[in-house]
C-alpha cells in the first residue's frame, strides 16, 4: 500500500525543522546578555544557605568568601600566619584576650554604608547568638567594644586558635543596621536569614543578585568595594554534576569546575584549561571502637596497630590522585602541629603477622562502615573501602563491608555503635587545636568510646599551655601519640583540584580560598 | 436454590402508564461518571498523603544528622532545640495530622536544609520538567507513531524489523549514559546544540508568566531568549523521549495490527478509497484510543523518572531537586516531591479516564 504524507503532516515538520535547525545554532546566541564580562563557575551544590553566620557548607562558603570580607585574613593562602583583614589585631600574653582595630576605614557595604566597629561586634554577636552550625567557633568568648575603632574579645582558656578562626567565611561582616532592619537579632529569634540568602549585606567584591539554593547562584560585582575592581562583572555559580563540568570545562562552556577526580582532571589538556592542585583540609582515617563490646577486635590495641601496618599507604596516594599526601596524624600537613611526614605509619607485613599473633585473632570477620555515596576530594569512599578491604586482607584481616548512604552512615557514627570504619574531617578552622575532639574527652572520641588516657590528656594540657613557637612541636607530640594508640589510623590528605578554563589568563587559588573570582582576568 | 414462580402471576402487571415512566437516573450517566472518578481520585490523593509520610518518617535513620554539622550535632541542647522546631518531637500520628492540616491550607512544609517553603520551589522547579516533559513527550508521539504506523504497515519487512530493534534500544539503553553520550556528541564534539542549563549562563531568564522560558520569552517578545531556550530543550528533550518512542513505537504497531483486519477497513479498501484516506481516518484514528492511555502514562513517567537526564543536564527541575532531597534526608522536600507527582498521575489518569468516557459511551455506564 502506498502512502504519502498528508500536506498538513508535511508543513508541520517542515516548520519543526526550520526552528529545530535555528535553535541548533543558538550555541553562541547572547540572548540579550554579556559572556565576556560573565565567569561561570560549576559545582555539584553543597549549599544550604549564604546567611554567613548559619553557613558551614563548601558552596556557602565559597560563595560567602566573594561577598563579606573578614576582620582577619590569610595572604596568599599561608594557613600557618593570619594576618590583618579588615581589622588589624594583637594577642595578650597569656592568649586570653584579642584586641582588634579598625584598620579598613574606607571599606564599604555594598548599598555604600561605611564598615564599623559596630558591624563587626554585630557580626560576632550574631554569629555567636543564633546557635547555628558555625556557632561553636566563638564558643567561650566575650565580645566588648572598647571604642569606635576597638573591640576586645576575651576567652576564658587560653585561646590560641582565635587569630586562625576569624578569617573563616562564617564570620563575615554584616551590614548590622539593615540586617536588624530585616529581624536580624543577636539571638535565636533572628529571622534575617531569608532576607540575607536574598540581599546580601557584605563589603566584598560582589554581592548576591539572584539565590536559588537548588540550581545557581549569581553574584554582581560590588560597586563601592574599596579593593581592585573585578575584571568579570558577574559570577554564575551552577549547580552541575562533575561528569558535566568536565565537559563544560573542555568546551569552554564553563571557566572554573571544583569537583573533577583525579581521572577526570587527568582529561583537560593545555587548549581546554589547566588544574590547579592544592593541598585539601581534609583528612580520611579508619576508626576502631574502643569498647569491647562494639569493637571486638578492634577494641584490641595490638589488632589496631596490626591493620595499620598492613595497610599500603602508596597504593592509597596513587587511589587519591597526584598531589596527595601520607599523613603522620589527622593533622592535615600544612598547619601548625602537623605530623612530619616521614613519621607516618609504614606497611611492614612481618609486624602485621606478630601483632595479630598477640592479639589473638583469629581471621573473623569485622564489620567496616562508610558512606556509599561519598567522594571527599574525588577519592570515592567505595573504592577506598574496597582496597583496604582486598590490602587487609592479604594480611589475614577479614572486613566485612558495610556501606551506607552518607546521612545514615552519619547517623551510625555518631551512636557509637560502630565497631571499625571510614572517617572523614574536614578543618573548620587550619589550627591544631581543631583536633583536639578527636582526644578522649572530645566529641569525636566519643563515637569509638574513647573515654580516657591519661598519657593523651596530659600531653594535651602540656600542647594548650605551650606559647607561640613552641606550639607546633607541642601539638605535634601529641598527635604523634595519638596516632600512635591506632585508634584513629590516618589513610591520606586528599588534594583540592580546581579545574581553570583556557579563557582564564590570570588567577589565584589556595589553599584559603580555592578560586579567587574577584582575582581571575 | 428455590426460585419463585409466584411473582409474576401474584404482582400487578404494570399499567402501560408505569412502563412508560421508566426512572430517570439522578445524574447524567456523563456527569455521574465524572463525579465518581473525581471521588476516587480525592481518595488516592489522600492515600498518597499517607503512603508518602509513612514511607519517608519510616526510614531508619535521624534527619536531624543530616541537619546539623559535627559540632552542633554534639551539642544536646541544639540537637533537642532542633528536633522542636521541626516537629520530631511529637509521636507520629501527630506529625501527619499536623501535615495533612498544613497542606490542606496549602502549606507543604519548609525544607529542613535550605529553609525555602517546599511549595515555593516545587513551583520553581515544577515548570522546567513540564516544559521538559512536554518536549519530550510531543517529539515522542511524533515519531512513536510514525515510527509504529510504518512498522505496521510494512509488517514483517526489513523496515518493520529495524524498527523493532530500535525500539528495543530505545526501552532497554540506559537514560543515564544516553544522555552522557548524546552530551558529548551533540554538544561537545559537533557543537549542534547548546551547553548544558535551561539558558546559557549569561542569559537572564525572562519575566515569569507561566515558568516556562520558551513560553515566556515569546510572551515578553524576547526572540533570542526563545531560540536559546529553545535550543537547550532539544537534546534533553529527545534523550528522555527514547524510552517513550520505544514504548510508542510497539504499541502503536500492534494496536494498528489490531485494527488493520477489522471488517470496517475492509470495507473501506473495497470503496476503493484513497490509501492515504484508509490509513490515516481509518486505521490510525481508530488506532488511537488505546494509546490515550500509554501517552498519558508515559508523562507521569517522564515527570518522576526525569533524575538523570536533568542531572546530566543541570535542568534542575522536579527529579534533580527530589534528588537532592533523598541525599540529604530532606523529608519535607521528599513528601512534597512524591505528593506533586501522585497528583500528577492521578491527574493524568483522571483525564484518561474521562477522554473514555467522552470517546466511548460504554465506559460511562459500566
């Protein structure tokens, strides 16, 4: 039977075929906006909010970083040596109390409202006041205005760490005067994180044009920020899958991709970008429960010490991608307190075999948890669970593996019920003293069941009362001894790639801040 | 069994009066129908409440972890005070009546993690996988029924072999890697299509009528805006249509099979009408009905089964952001995600039913 299409048919897909045909070619269409003057930026969004003081999140805070300038600053992303941000800043002796000056005086909010000491003891206060997630870096400290251009803050304890908190994103400058305009109060009945997540109220080089927490953030530069002018106008940050931002970066579609694996980055040749490659703030180690009834094995000190020497720690370099790094404790190794490297844990099977003579094992298998879904910096936890699994058990140690989403994983952790495992910890702040959770008596130390050792908690005493220069061997001291009980066996510090598109010329990106929107050209 | 044989001699022959005065239904046998299947279809709505509450509240696992960060989480005190302001604090049951009162004034909840009123973004993200959907499903029929009505046609020919084969790939290919495929083909090695995104990045979206940008950006008069939007649609929209076109493509062959050898186009080959008559307001209309169903289906489909494709995409509509829900144990977000897409089934069903009930008076009176 032959058919031929009816003339409506036929007009139909000649008309499809002509807009299909002119859609194609809208590649390179403007649309009414400017691409030279626009950076696109691409992660995969870990993004909750962009109020500074409720933020504690990698999106947040590289979105925060663009809009609030800070009271102290790290330059040049040297972690070991805050400096002066917009205040200028002094430690007592004793390291108890702080005294901050106003050292920016003609920095800006982004409506054109002067930055003042009053917005910055607001800021404080707030950050403190609203018991949000990044509350805790104020914890214990009292926030006095001296005068116009002077705050002290005073902490009970000595509190070493305060220099090397206060550059964190969240804790931002605010505008006081509108954020209290818009329910902003000092504490829990604060309602301005709508209207913060929406106007922006920082003295940075940009300011927030469009949120929207599930697909892209757009930031518009600041035009009374008292720094260089940016050369990009606008910042797009989209929320794309890292399969996706490889090809956007190749293409030219995107100028700056955070979340490409070491696989991945390994594709972008010289023509499509380049990847700049800094140490991570993270740390990945194996945790043992301590009590005997959870652990098992692993509550056996002989057992700890036997995994982690049968564990191959280059094999775990090579999983992590170049640039990775042995750790000789959880320290991360560019701060202050850090673990040389050369002392790390080292594979020596012949020690493996003696340990778990003593301790009596007898090749029974060990439940070993982690998140499922989870790479940190690239290194899938899946992968990395699974080799331990195959090196381990080449030295007789037998994991059963028990993997989870990353939220249940979470919540099993922290119920202290879980007898071997993969954790992670990321710096809230780069000072030793961020570790001290994972000592008995510390938050973290509680999920393995770490209730005491006196040995730890005297070297501890001896670390809080160490002055300046004596911190770092202090500190290192004790982590050393730390790591050496294997409660906690540190696998690797994973490194921070940042893929950078070919359209880039210029750039600055460290360790404090990945990628410095307001410096690219 | 006793049957009686009393009644008919024992009760009154009906006065030619009565037999005339046959009862009237009390509805329209048409309105009727509607009516009913607007009752059920409130009953399911309400039946989805309760599975998706259940299912999400059920999950062994504590929101509040995911919430809080590793300091606050160790803090009592902000765990307790969290748990209150989200309402974990109440036994069960009260949570559900507490959630179905809210939505029953409208209100979904507001997301444990970005605190933005559920409803708020689902009418955000709603629109782009309905324009996505609607792309997808109008390039499916398209070609789906083409693609079947030739294979029919042209039965046990090369040409219907190849297209049942294509068929089948179009069901069995995994969306996901079609869709990283079509990507890295269509976009990044021969430049036909745009990047990923509903517009490209240095584009504004357009003034919001309908959430739409191809319809909007005509509505404010935006010709390049369109053709940008227009353009981004393309290839999403077709890689979400393969499994669709597939599903088309066999059951619009088989159902003109079905339709081919009845007496009617018999009849109408005899005329000695047209081929073109024959096939297209013969074989294909009547071909039609069942497929109403399969088409509408299909939607609900594409709605819920979108995850991939938009992730691979960044379309960030209703499945990226239902995504982001689950990881995060966002239960508000999840509740809301899985009621939005009952509905819209129930919806699609509701008018399928009622396109029956319009198309074929037999449907109504059953």
């Amino acid at each position: 039977m032959k058919v031929r299409l009816p003339r409506r048919v036929l007009a139909i897909g000649s008309a499809l075929a002509l807009t299909f045909s002119l859609a194609a070619c809208s590649g390179g269409d403007q649309g009414g906006g400017d691409a030279s003057d626009t950076l696109v930026a691409e992660t995969a969004f870990n993004l909750k909010t962009i109020d500074p003081h409720r933020q504690f999140e990698f999106t947040g805070s590289t979105i925060d970083t663009a809009i609030y300038q800070t009271a102290l600053e790290f330059e040049d992303g040297d972690l070991t040596k805050p400096t002066d941000g917009l205040c200028s800043f002094e430690m007592s002796d004793d390291n108890k109390k702080m005294t901050l000056k106003l050292k920016q005086k003609d920095a800006k909010f982004s409506n054109g409202d002067p930055v003042t000491m009053d917005d910055v003891v607001f800021s404080f206060e707030r950050l403190k006041g609203i018991k949000g997630n990044p509350s805790f870096f104020l914890d214990g400290v009292s926030i006095k205005k001296v005068d116009d251009e002077t705050v002290e803050l005073t902490s009970k304890k000595p509190n070493p760490a305060l220099p090397y908190i206060l550059p964190n994103a969240s804790i931002g400058i605010v505008n006081s005067k509108v954020v209290k305009e818009n329910d902003g109060t000092t504490d829990e009945k604060d309602g301005a994180e709508a209207f913060l997540n929406e106007n922006s109220q920082g003295s940075g080089p940009y300011k927030v044009e469009k949120y929207d927490a599930d697909s892209q953030v757009v930031l518009t530069a600041n035009e009374h920020y008292n720094g260089p002018e940016p050369k990009y106008k606008r910042v797009v940050l989209r929320n794309v899958s890292a399969e996706t931002q490889l090809t956007d970066i190749q293409s030219g579609q995107a100028q700056v991709a955070y979340d490409l694996n070491a696989e991945q980055a390994k594709q972008i040749d010289d023509s499509m970008g380049e990847i700049a490659s800094l140490p991570s703030t993270r740390s990945l180690y194996i945790f043992n429960n301590t009590d005997e009834k959870i652990g098992g094995p692993a509550a056996d000190p002989n057992f700890r010490k036997a995994v982690m020497s049968a564990i191959d720690y280059d094999k775990l370099t090579d999983l992590a991608g170049e640039g990775s790094q042995r750790m000789g404790s959880l320290v991360p190794n560019e701060f202050v307190g850090a673990v040389p490297k050369d002392q790390a844990p080292e594979q020596d099977l012949d020690k493996t075999k003696k340990l778990l003579k003593k301790a009596g094992y007898d090749g029974e298998k060990i439940p070993f948890h982690y998140s499922s879904d989870q790479a940190v910096n690239g290194v899938d936890l899946a992968q990395l669970a699974e080799t331990l699994q195959a090196q381990l058990k080449e030295a007789g140690i037998n994991l059963a593996l028990k993997p989870a989403p990353s939220s249940t994983q979470l919540d099993g952790f922290r119920s202290a019920k879980q007898p071997m495992g993969i954790g992670t910890w990321g710096a809230d702040y780069p000072d030793p003293t961020n570790y001290n959770v994972f000592i008995p008596g510390g938050s973290v130390a509680d999920r393995v069941n770490w209730k005491s050792d006196p040995k730890l908690e005297k070297l501890a005493a001896e670390a809080e009362k160490a002055k300046e220069g004596d911190r770092d061997a202090a500190y290192a001291e004790l982590y050393k001894a730390t790591t050496d009980t294997a409660v906690w066996i540190p696998l690797v510090q994973p490194v921070n790639t940042v893929a950078v598109g070919s359209s880039i010329n210029k750039y600055v990106s460290n360790a404090d801040i990945s990628f410095d929107f307001a410096k690219a050209e | 069994m006793s049957v009686s044989t009393t009644d008919s001699s024992t009760a009154h022959p009906p006065s030619s009066d009565e037999a005339q005065r046959i009862k009237p239904p009390l509805l329209p046998p048409l309105l009727r129908y509607i009516l009913i299947r607007i009752g059920i279809s409130l009953i399911l709505i309400w039946g989805v409440t309760v599975v998706t509450f259940l299912m999400t509240n059920l999950v062994p696992t504590d929101p509040v972890a995911a919430i809080l960060g590793d300091r606050a989480a160790a803090d009592p005190e902000i765990v307790a005070a969290t748990r209150e302001r989200l309402g974990l604090d109440q036994p069960l049951i009260v949570q559900y009546f507490t959630y179905l009162s809210n939505l029953l004034q409208g209100d979904m909840g507001v997301s444990n993690q970005t605190r933005t009123p559920v409803l708020e973004s689902i009418g955000q993200v709603f629109p782009a996988s309905i324009e996505l959907g609607i792309g997808a499903i109008l390039i499916s029929v398209i070609i789906g029924l083409l693609l079947g009505l030739a294979s029919a046609l042209k039965q046990n020919t090369i040409l219907d072999h190849a297209i049942r084969a294509l068929s089948l790939i179009g069901i069995s290919a995994p969306t996901f890697w079609i869709a990283a495929v079509g990507y890295y083909v269509f976009f990044f090695k021969l430049r036909v299509v745009p990047g990923a995104g509903r517009l490209d990045p240095w584009i504004t979206p357009p003034p919001r009528v309908t959430g739409l940008y191809t319809v909007d950006s005509l509505l404010a008069g935006q010709m390049s805006t369109f053709v940008n939007a227009f353009g981004h649609l393309i290839l999403p929209s077709c890689v979400l249509a393969l499994f669709t076109i597939g599903l088309l493509t066999r059951f619009s062959r088989s159902s003109v099979l079905d339709i081919i050898r009845l007496d009617y186009v018999t009849a109408a080959k005899a005329k000695g009408l047209p081929a073109r008559t024959v096939v297209f307001k013969y074989i294909f209309r009547g071909a039609l009905v069942p497929i109403i169903t399969v088409v509408g289906l299909a939607f609900g489909s594409l709605l819920s089964g979108a995850v991939l494709t938009e992730t691979v995409f960044a379309w960030n509509g209703l499945g990226q952001y239902a995504f982001r829900g689950a990881t995060t144990l966002d239960l508000p977000v999840i509740m809301g995600v899985g009621l939005v897409i009952g509905i819209v089934y129930i919806i699609v069903n509701f008018i399928v039913d009622l396109i029956y009930g319009f198309v074929d008076p037999r449907v109504r009176v059953r």
